[in-house]
C-alpha cells in the first residue's frame, strides 16, 4: 500500500518531506507546507484517519479506500463527492460499522467522541448507532424493513434508545412523522413501507435517523429516484431538522452544485482517494486538484451553457489492478514524471485547505 507523506519532526519542530515527496524547498517555493492532515475544526467530532477498506471478491481484490482523512465538527455540514465508485458509500458504511461481510478494514481510525468506531466491539458500536450516529440510506425501500409497520420500525428505534416511557412512545413515533411532514401521522403509523410512496418512504427514513437527536447525521444521496420538487423539499427537511438540534452532518452525493449550495466545507475523493478538502467557497474559487477542477468545470451551472461544459477525461481506474500512487495519473493533464513516484504528497495549501497531488494547480 502506498502510505502518504507524513511529516518528520525535526529538533527545531519543522517538517521534512520523506525520500520520495516533493523535494520541500519545491513546496515552500510554491508557498505549500507538506502535512498530514488538513488542520482539524477546534472540536472535531469525528476525526477519519488514513481509513483503508479491501473487498475480497472472487476476481480480485478491490482497493475501494485508501489513506481516507477528514474531520467533522460539532454542527458543521460536510459534503462528500467524487464520481460512481470514489468509495463515498463504503466510507460511510465503515465509520458506521455496517460494511458488507467481504469488506476488511486494513488500517486507519475514525475517531468519534473519544471512540474509535473500527475497534469498537458491536454491542458498543450498537450503542452509538441511532442514539449518537445515524444514517440515511441511498435507497430507502431497501434500508427500511419490509414487513414491520413504518410507525413501529420508529418506535423500535425510541425504545431501544431514548429513555422514553413505553406508553409514550408510539405518541412520540407519530409527531416524528409529523415532523418530517406526513400527513395523517397517526394513520402513516401502522402503513408499511410498500403503502408508501418514495418520497414518503425517505421521509420515514429522516424520522428514523432523527429520532433520537444524533450527533451526527449520514445522508448518503438522501434525494436519489426522486422527483426534483420532492429533492428540494426533503433536503430542506433535513437541513432544517438539522439546524433545529444543531446535529453535524455528512451530505454524500455526486452532485457538486447541490454541496456548493449547502455544505460548509467539501471533501472530495476519486477513486478511494480524498484528493482535496477544503471551505466551500474556496474549493469553488480556487480547486488546487485537477480532478476537483475538472469536476467544477463538467457541473452545470448558471451562465454557463451545456456547450461549456466539459466532461472529464477517461474513466475511474479498475481498484482491482495495480494502481500507481496518484489514481487519477491516467486522467491527468498536468502529469509530470515524478507523479508515479510514491509517496503521494497530502499538502497544506491553505486554511483547512489541503490536496493530494505532487503539482497542484
Ligand atoms: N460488496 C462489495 N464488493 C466488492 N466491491 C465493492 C463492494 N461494495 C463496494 N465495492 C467497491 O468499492 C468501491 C467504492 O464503492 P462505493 O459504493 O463506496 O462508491 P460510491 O462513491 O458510493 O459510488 P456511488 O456514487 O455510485 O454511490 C467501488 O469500486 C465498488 O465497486
Ligand atoms: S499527482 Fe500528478 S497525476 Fe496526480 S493529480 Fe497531481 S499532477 Fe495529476
Ligand atoms: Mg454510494
């Protein structure tokens, strides 16, 4: 595995780029400091440390995470992109301790509130998971049970983890479902999920992950399959639900615009890489990756005609053939030798502003 540069310590408290990395008077004559890591909120909530996730499968090992590292504040809303296959889902699906069975963490930490997520014992990561950390699925009709009344499937969730008296708790299920704006709640109750429509089914879904008032909140593509006036309207549940219990929150899409418009700060990552994460502001004025560029330039938006836009080049390397040290040198047009030389360099080219790249823009 490639690891990323680390920064070396030396007596006098500077760093010093590893045999390998960009030599660091490079880097200084371009204004960069070499570092591991961007430099975290004050109070990170959930600090992902160099996470590493493998799949086994039948034609080969997937490398479908490599050397993932970002920060979540309290409060702060995160967006995650990168193209089909970038591992936004499996970095989700890790911290939260759901992977599939063929998955296996090879190395890194996700430390949340003291706690190492991929360490914890399952009873512990039980524990966390609805009261402290919730999800909300890509597909809904799937992540809901099939055969247990919606209004239940709530219910379930307070009992287990809220210190509600039974008696109070289907009263508290229906004005969850009120909250996320079903109507009739007390009826949506006993209505299971193929009663319901898609929109409605999602809806459930931000009651279920709500229902406790997490920490934290997961919304991996909480809009996909619906209509664009049903998007906007569950996204701005959410975010309002959000803002209410003053929840932090990980948006995940492929959709740059939507993030742009809504998340504090992005993260964007290619090919089980995070290759750039900075404020959003700044990502969008100033990406120093070229794939980030790239993914800024291909993302409709207003003055800018279909004519304009510009996909980007080649395709997302197969994770299951020997990968070089950058992912994205195949689709690269600033490439220059050194880029397949490892160690990928991880540098600091602003306030909480970093990239992956040997060259950045
Ligand atoms: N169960 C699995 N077995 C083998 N490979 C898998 C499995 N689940 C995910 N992968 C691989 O891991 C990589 C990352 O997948 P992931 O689902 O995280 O992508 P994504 O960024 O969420 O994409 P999308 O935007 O399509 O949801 C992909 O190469 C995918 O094929
Ligand atoms: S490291 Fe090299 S190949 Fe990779 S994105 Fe940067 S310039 Fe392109
Ligand atoms: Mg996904």
């Amino acid at each position: 595995m490639n690891r990323r540069a680390s920064p070396d310590q030396t007596e006098g408290g500077l760093t010093q780029a590893r045999p390998g990395a960009a030599p660091r008077s490079d880097l200084l004559d371009r204004g960069l400091t070499e570092d591991r890591a961007v430099p975290p909120p004050l109070i990170p909530l959930l600090s992902v440390e160099d996470l590493s996730v493998e799949f086994r499968t039948r034609d080969g090992v997937v490398r479908a995470l490599e050397n993932v590292s970002f920060t979540v504040g309290r409060g702060e809303t995160v967006g995650v992109v990168g193209e089909s296959g970038s591992g936004k889902s499996v970095t989700a699906l890790a911290i939260l301790g759901i992977l599939h069975p063929a998955a296996r963490i090879t190395g890194g930490r996700a430390v949340f509130g003291g706690l190492d997520l991929l360490t914890a014992g399952e009873d512990r990561l039980r524990e966390y998971r609805g009261r402290e950390l919730s999800m909300i699925f890509q597909n809904p009709r799937t992540a809901l049970n099939p055969i247990r009344p919606v209004g239940r499937q709530i219910a379930d969730v307070l009992l287990r983890h809220a210190n509600l008296p039974r008696a109070r708790v289907r009263e508290r299920a229906i004005a969850l479902l009120a909250q996320v704006q079903i109507a009739d709640p007390a009826r949506a109750y006993h209505a299971y999920p193929f009663e319901l429509s898609g929109g409605m089914c999602q809806r459930v879904m931000i009651a279920l992950a709500m229902a406790c008032s997490p920490a934290l909140l997961i919304a991996d593509e909480p809009t996909t399959g619906l209509d664009v006036t049903t998007q906007a309207a569950i996204l701005e549940l959410i975010e309002d639900l959000a803002r209410q219990r003053r929840m932090a929150m990980v948006l995940i899409t492929h959709d740059l615009a939507l993030v742009g418009e809504r998340c504090d700060r992005i993260v964007v990552m290619h090919a089980g890489h995070v290759v750039e994460t900075a404020p959003t502001a700044e990502l969008f004025a100033a990406p120093r990756h070229p794939y980030t560029a790239r993914l800024i330039a291909s993302t409709p938006r207003p003055g800018v005609t279909l004519a304009d836009l510009r996909p980007i080049p080649g395709t997302v390397p197969d994770l299951r053939s020997a990968l070089l040290p950058c992912r994205y040198r195949s689709r690269c047009e600033h490439a220059i030798p050194d880029c397949e030389e490892p160690p990928l360099p991880w540098l600091t080219v602003g306030p909480g502003h970093a990239v992956a790249c040997r060259v950045p823009l």
